[in-house]
C-alpha cells in the first residue's frame, strides 16, 4: 500500500510529484498510456503552445528554450520525459484506473491488471476524457473521412475533395486555418463571432500582459472570476477575420442535421464535402470514482482541489481550478503547492 497514488503522468500529476518528493513522501502514479507525453504526441503535428516558454515551467525545472519562444508538442513532450527522469520520478504505465473505492478508510484502485491501495488519492486526468461528436454523424455516407480533433494529424489524413470543420474553439480555428492554406474548399460550421486575441500586443506576449494586469491570478469564486470562467474563452494567436474572408473558406453556421447524400446546416446544405474533422471538444468522465458529486461544469465537488465528499481525495489539473492558470502547463504549480500545503497541515492535524 503507498501512501499516495496519483492519476496521471501529465503536467499536473508531475508536478503533484515534485512536491510529494520533496516531502519524502510515498507515493506512485499510474498513468494509461505506453509512455510519458503521449497525450501530447497524439495531437495534431503543426500543433504549438499559446503559450511562450517563460510560462511553461513546472516546479524545479526551466523549460529549456529561449524567453518568447512557443513550443511545439515535440518539445513538450520531450521536457515532461526529461522531467521525470531528472526527479526519478515513479510511474507504472499501461495502467487505466477503471474504479476508485473508498473502503475502511483506504483507498482500493483498480486498473484491468492489477488492484492498488493508498491512504490518499490525487486525481490528475485532466479535463479531456471523451471525445463528443453530435449524434448525426452517424448519419452521414460511410465513404466521407471522419475524424475528432483528437484523432486529427494533418491534412494528409484527407481525401481528394472538400473538407468540413466543425467547432468555433482554438483546435477548430487552427485546424481550419491549416487546411485552408492547402487551398482545399472548407466549409465552417461554428459561430462567426469568434473572441480572437493576439499573442503578442505592443512589444509584449499576451501572457505578459495577462500577468500584468492578474487576470492569471483571478479566482473562480470572485465575481470577474465567476464571469470569466462561465463565458466562452477566447481564440489566441489566430487572425480568424482574415481566416474567415478566405474565398476558400465557407461559414454555413451551426450543423442541424445530415443523411446519407448531405449536410444541412443554419445556412443551407451541401452535398460536396468528403472530409470532416469535428472540433467538438470532450465530456469529462470521472464516473469510475465511486461517491462523489459535481459542480455546474460537471467536474468532480471540490474546494482548490480538495474534495468535497471525501477524505483523502483530490483533483488538480481541472479548468478553473481556483484561476485561469489551472490547468496550464506553467500554472499548475501553485495548484500543487496548495494541495500539497493543505496536505502537510492535515497530516499534522490528525
């Protein structure tokens, strides 16, 4: 039995290591895939951060790039390895938590090959479990490409013919915007009133500014905090006017409805589109662990991490934690060191 398991070999879950190591404690983390920054790797391939390295740091260990350089995934995926190797981190792979029950007071997880126990648990999935695309998709010919964000690397994925984007989030608009320039016949389906910010403004990273004036360190429980969180986020780094007045690029607004020879949407339909990428986000799953509520965005009850049904029990990496940052690779770090704070105290207490 370790003392702590965590969920998750993600930027969350190593940096909830790096405090637990630097407090002697033990702990182990299980993670479902074959290797670390494999979620990243699975990513489209021109993907980049928004953010530019000084605001990519975990706890210990500079993001080893230049200051205003923005990495690519490789690169993420590359420091997180070097990451774990330079803590000596503990890590079982290929190991998918399918439950988590608390029993006598300890905690029993279980994966499809093994069981584990632990006095406490730090859940560190992060927000993006199940793909979600629209129900009439199944409606559509067989012979049309599919594919979700997450399954989509790049525009040789595609067959000769025009190509359908759907989703007004920063995967669609970038995803969009790529396959525009290959100067295939897109049509967009998503509002056109798309909140879009520069990456950098006056001389000055976006990110620069946003710590300038807090808005990183806004909490969810103020009233701007409550506002921001609850509103639809903006684009970063994507140009979407000009995007949008591509002669290429064609907005049909929001998808109604699909049968087998072609799409209907808020402005008309069409019948030429033989590729779809659907940036339509995901639904969190946190159905495996046993006992607990959710809140209004349908993440797990809790207080900055802490859970509100039970003892032991605690989350990180989630949108809106407690700010902004969250769930970001450069502003986890305060998440752990809360949880990791709070975790010292109650220890003591007890």
């Amino acid at each position: 039995m370790k003392e702590f398991i965590i969920i998750g070999a993600g930027q969350s879950g190593l940096a909830m290591a790096y405090n637990l190591s630097s407090n002697n404690k033990d702990y182990l983390i299980l993670d479902a895939n074959e290797y670390i920054g494999a979620p990243w790797l699975k990513r489209w391939d021109s993907l980049t951060l928004f953010t530019p390295t000084e605001y990519n740091h975990l706890p210990g260990m500079k993001f080893p790039f230049p200051k205003g350089y923005y990495p690519n995934k490789y690169e993420v995926a590359d420091y997180l390895k070097s990451y774990v190797d330079k803590f000596s981190i503990p890590i079982e792979f290929n190991q998918k938590v399918t439950s988590i029950k608390k029993v006598n007071g300890i905690f029993d997880i279980t994966t499809a090959s093994t069981n584990y126990k632990a006095k406490q648990v730090i859940i560190a999935t992060g927000p993006f479990h199940t793909p979600y695309t629209p129900p009439c998709h199944a409606d559509i010919a067989k012979d049309v490409v599919q594919l979700h964000s997450e399954n989509y690397k790049s525009p040789s994925q595609l067959q000769q013919g025009d190509c359908l984007v759907v989703g007004a989030g920063d995967s669609g608009v970038q995803i969009l915007s790529e396959i525009a320039d290959t100067g295939r016949t897109v049509h967009f389906s998503g509002t056109n009133k798309i909140k879009a910010i520069p990456q950098a403004f006056l001389g000055k990273t976006l990110w620069w500014w946003f710590t300038k004036i807090g808005f990183l360190s806004v909490n969810r429980f103020s009233k701007i905090g409550k506002w921001l969180s609850s509103g639809v986020q903006p684009v970063i780094g994507t140009d979407v006017k000009s995007l949008l007045a591509k002669d290429n690029v064609i907005h049909m607004g929001r998808t109604l409805s699909a049968d087998e020879s072609s799409i209907k949407f808020q402005k008309g339909s069409v019948s030429s589109i033989r590729n779809i990428i659907w940036a339509t986000g995901f639904k969190p799953n946190f159905f495996w662990i046993d006992g607990i509520s959710f809140d209004e965005m349908n993440y797990p009850s809790n207080y900055r991490g802490v859970s509100n049904d039970i003892e032991g029990l605690y989350f990180i990496g989630l949108p809106w934690l407690y700010t902004r940052g969250s769930a970001t690779l450069g502003g986890v770090y305060k998440d752990a060191q809360y949880l990791m704070n709070y975790i010292s105290e109650n220890v003591k207490a007890a």
